[in-house]
C-alpha cells in the first residue's frame, strides 16, 4: 500500500461511525447520517452479496457504508468482489469492505488462519478490488502489519484506547486506523456492567482476544467468567453522554483516525443514545 492510500479514507470515514450487529434500516440510515455520524459499520458475518448496501446508500447522500467484517470462511472472495464492484459503480467512494477470519472456535474450516487471510486478500485482489477500500480485523502484531501491508488500514473489534496507541506504533502515521468501542448510556455502574457482560461473555472463549487482552496487561482472573469489572469497564464505556464522549475521545488521542460506536442495551437504544453522544462528540458541529 502506498501512503497515499492510508490517509485518504480519514475525511470521508468520519471521526466517529456506528457500528451494528445488522444492517440498520435506511431510514436509521438516515437518521444517524444528519446525526453527523460519518459510517455505518455492519457486523455478524454478513453474506457475500452485500444486498443490505445499496438501501442504505440509496437513502442517504455522503454517509459510508463498512463491513466489520466480512468473514473469509463463509463470504467467497470471488463473490464478495462481485459485490464491491457493483456496489462502488453505483455508489464510487462510500463503500469501504472490511474482512476477517472470524473465530477458532466457532468455524470448523479454521485452519492456519494467517495464510488463508493472505490468499483471500490476494483473490481480492486478482479481482481488482483497490487496496484503498478495505480493511483488515486486527488484533496482534502480525495481523495489524499484515492489514498495513496489504490494505488501507486496520478495524480492531473489542479493544481499549490502551492497544489504539500500540496499534498506531506499529503501523505508523499513515495507516487508517479504526477501532471499534461499546457504549451503554446510564450512570448506573452496575446495570452497564451488566449489558456489557451480556454481550462480551462470547469473546471471553475466543482464543484470539483473550490473547490480547493479555498482552493488554488484564490477568487470567480478570477474563475468568463474567469479566472482572476492571476488564468489563476497560471495553465498555458508560455514564453521562460526556463522560462516554470523553472516552471515546481516548482512541483518537491515541492515534485512532475513526471509533466505531456500538450501543449495547437493544435496538431501541441505538438512535436516542447516538443523539445524546452526538452533542458531546461534535459530529453535529
């Protein structure tokens, strides 16, 4: 990747993104857009056709549109580049495609795992899909590195601003880099920990970000089931929409170029509490 390439997503992507589990509806689309968020970061391992795209882009004017990711064990490269050159005819410029090798554990094919990154991002690229449009999910060295190399930048998933700084050591000043936090809008401690542990639980069996989290400097007891309230509000922010403005800020003090914002407590909250954080954030301004 040249250094061109890193940098040029920064404006259009926004500082701060939504990130959700399924696609938002356009309409939410919509609304998140005149909220001043700059993408709509779409998770769950979606299909290979990307059919949810052209809604959402179809109903907004200058908001992106980001996998996070795809999965390369169920989503075939050939197709998924099918699916990005329809998409950026129709719509050149707002579709970003983040891709990743999904878990251990929960995919039975997840065999050497690096290597069949590489060979994916190799057919992606057989397929002419541009470097400068995708990311890679990265959560150690050699991944982050690899997503350095190999395209325009990085989307770490369940990370602290803590790694953001590491990440942004490693990769360098040029590299787009764009974590993904969760929020829960309460002044409750309790009642946060308590809808965060909800959705973290999974990723405490998950080999590859217990790793890291270790590398993070949290102990075995405090990633032993539930997660200790240290490790729970290290990853989920809460509190005032300031405070959780204020620690979403971390990342970019830490070198992020873009937090992907996902709102934890169902699908009701997702609207109101982006409008109470878009104030504090300045995404309105």
């Amino acid at each position: 990747m040249s250094e061109s390439e890193g940098p040029s997503l920064k404006p259009a992507q926004g500082r701060f993104g939504v990130w959700t589990g399924s696609p938002v509806t356009p309409e939410q689309a919509s609304d998140i857009e005149k909220l001043g968020y700059g993408t709509v970061w779409v998770g769950a391992s979606p299909a290979a056709d990307l059919a949810f795209v052209e809604p959402i882009l179809e109903n907004t004017e200058t908001l992106q549109v980001a996998t996070g990711i795809v999965n390369i064990w169920t989503a075939p490269a050939a197709e998924v580049a099918e699916s990005f050159h329809r998409i950026e005819k129709a719509f050149p410029g707002r579709f970003l495609l983040g891709v990743g090798v999904g878990h251990p554990e929960h995919t039975q094919q997840y065999t050497k795992p690096y290597q069949a990154l590489v060979d994916y991002l190799d057919a992606l690229d057989a397929a002419k899909v541009p470097t400068s449009r995708m990311v890679v999910a990265a959560l150690g060295p050699k991944v982050l590195q690899l997503a350095a190399q190999r395209s325009a930048g990085a989307h770490p998933y369940l990370t602290t601003p803590v790694h953001t700084g590491q990440a942004r050591e490693l990769l360098g000043p040029t590299v787009f880099l764009a974590p993904e936090h969760k929020v829960v809008l309460t002044n409750d401690p309790e009642r946060a920990r308590e809808v965060g542990r909800e959705t973290v639980d999974f990723y405490l069996g998950l080999s590859n970000y217990v790793n890291n989290w270790k590398r993070l400097g949290f102990t075995d007891e405090d990633l032993e089931r539930p997660g200790s309230d240290r490790f729970i509000d290290a990853v989920v922010a809460y509190g005032s929409p300031e405070q959780i403005a204020a620690r979403l800020t971390e990342h970019l003090q830490a070198g992020a170029d873009h937090v992907a914002i996902q709102v934890l407590g169902g699908p009701d909250e997702l609207l109101s509490t982006l409008e109470e954080l878009a104030g504090p954030l300045g995404t309105t301004g």
